[in-house]
C-alpha cells in the first residue's frame, strides 16, 4: 500500500512539473527573446542568450511613447476602478438589503450584463459616444469600462460580500438616528475592505488588458494607452520579435508588479462571499 501510495505521488507530482513545464515554455521563450540580437533569436529561439543587450528595452521605449502611454493607462484605471468601487458598494448595499421587488429586477439586469459581451453593442455605443462628443477622450473610456464592461461583476461580487455583514449593525446605526448614507458610509463601507481589494485587482487586471475599447474610442496618439502602441509596431506583413517581445513586457510590468503586491486580498475578499451568499 505504501508503495502504491508512493507511486501515485510520483506520477502526481510528474505530471504536475510537466504542466508546469508547457505553462513556462512561453514566458520563457518571451523573456530571453528581448535579449537577444534578431539574428540570435532566429536562429536559436529557445536557447539562452550567448550575449545580453538591452538594446531592445530601449528601442521599445523609445518607440511606445512609454511615459505617455503609461500615464494614460494610468488615468483610465485609477478613475475606472475608484467609480466602480463606489456604484458597485453602493448599488450592492441596495440589492442586498432591500427586499422590494424593483431592487431584485435590478439585480437581475445587472446579473444579465455577466451572461451577455458588451462588444454586441459596439456600434450604438459608438454612435452614442461620438453624440455626445466623447469620442478620442479619456472619460468616454472610462465610462465605457465602468458602466458597459466591469459593473456587473462588481457588483455580484460585493453583494455576496454585504451579506455576510451582520444587518443588527445597521439597525442599531438607525435607532440612534443615523440616515441610510451615514449607516452605508460610516459602517457598512469601511467593512467592505476586503471584497474593495478584490474588486480593485480584478478591475485593474480587466482596465489595463482593455484592448477593444481604447482602439475603439482613442485615435490620437498622444492619448493612447500602452497596448495600442503594442499593437501599431506589429507590421502588416512581418514583425521583429526582438523589438515586439520588449514592449509586451513592459506594457504587462506594471501589472504583475501590482498583483503581486495585493494577491493576498483577493481570497480575504472572494472566501467570505463564496461561503454564504
């Protein structure tokens, strides 16, 4: 029995490193590939740089407007994600604590935006935007993010979470006087701590890989954010992987910097909600 015990682990433990492997081979194959010279990378693209140059980095950054664009995707997620926190906490409070039917037609209208892509309604969105002249605008972006693209899952996210929130809290909040947004504002939210943390990453992740709607809405080049000025280096008949590889790490750096930072709050925030919902 011990045997076979160890035999299983083994094989578990086998097959776990060879998906480990799989999953590796293509971040590897991108990060040594910015190290190398074209003709390294041609004829080697596996193999470890024979010698290092950062040449790439600087040409990438040089060709992306990197400050600019950055700053941009800087603006878009900041804005996005600090509004989506507070429709979401708030609309969230409402549906979980109301027992009034309109509020759970609501819920469920906001629940149908998880099921259906916001890219079927790309054209009388478009049409919608350039009326009220937002196009090529940072907040015409920002609305689409917000209320088009990330509302909803927000939204079912922190509900799960209000309801966990013991409601004598309230209640005692509005025997002593206190009104709806001072019970929301001075007690419900500053609970909300964790699922805000969540939230925040998971919009980030969401804002900053935004490809469709930056393209869709953004023109100018001083106003675009890092993955369009990705994607205007790629050619239309043949690309430089040594000068494209580059720019994808550095469009992608800030953000794993990020997760890193705060992946610990996304199971303080998820785990609750998950339990009792």
């Amino acid at each position: 029995m011990k045997m076979k015990k160890l035999c299983k682990k083994t094989a578990y433990g086998l097959f776990l490193a060879a998906v480990f492997l799989i999953m590796m081979t293509p971040i590897y194959y991108l990060l040594v590939t910015t190290f190398k010279t074209p003709a390294e990378a041609a004829a080697s693209p596996l193999g470890f740089p024979v010698h290092f140059t950062f040449d790439n980095y600087r040409k990438a950054l040089e060709a992306m407007g990197y400050g600019t664009a950055l700053k941009n995707n800087l603006i878009i997620a900041i804005f996005s994600v600090a509004l989506l926190i507070i429709f979401a906490s708030m609309a969230a409070y409402v549906v979980a604590r109301s027992r009034r039917k309109i509020f759970r037609i609501m819920n469920a209208v906001f629940m149908v935006g998880l099921i259906i892509p916001f890219q079927i309604s790309i054209i009388p969105l478009y049409k919608m935007l350039a009326a009220a002249k937002l196009m090529n605008t940072h907040a015409g972006v920002i609305l689409v993010d917000v209320f088009c693209i990330n509302l909803p899952l927000s939204l079912f996210l922190m509900r799960g979470f209000i309801s966990t929130v013991p409601a004598e809290l309230e209640e005692a909040a509005l025997i002593d006087g206190s009104g709806i947004f001072q019970c929301f504002w001075r007690i419900i939210f500053p609970l909300l701590k964790p699922i805000i943390s969540t939230v925040a990453i998971l919009d980030m992740l969401a804002i900053w890989n935004d490809f469709m709607t930056p393209l869709l809405l953004l023109q100018s080049s001083e106003k675009q954010v890092l993955l369009q000025q990705v994607y205007k280096n790629v050619g239309p008949f043949s690309t430089n992987w040594t000068s494209f590889f580059p720019m994808l790490v550095m469009a992608t750096l800030p953000l794993v910097l990020f997760y890193l930072i705060m992946q610990k709050q996304i199971i303080e925030g998820v785990v609750p909600g998950a339990v009792k919902g």
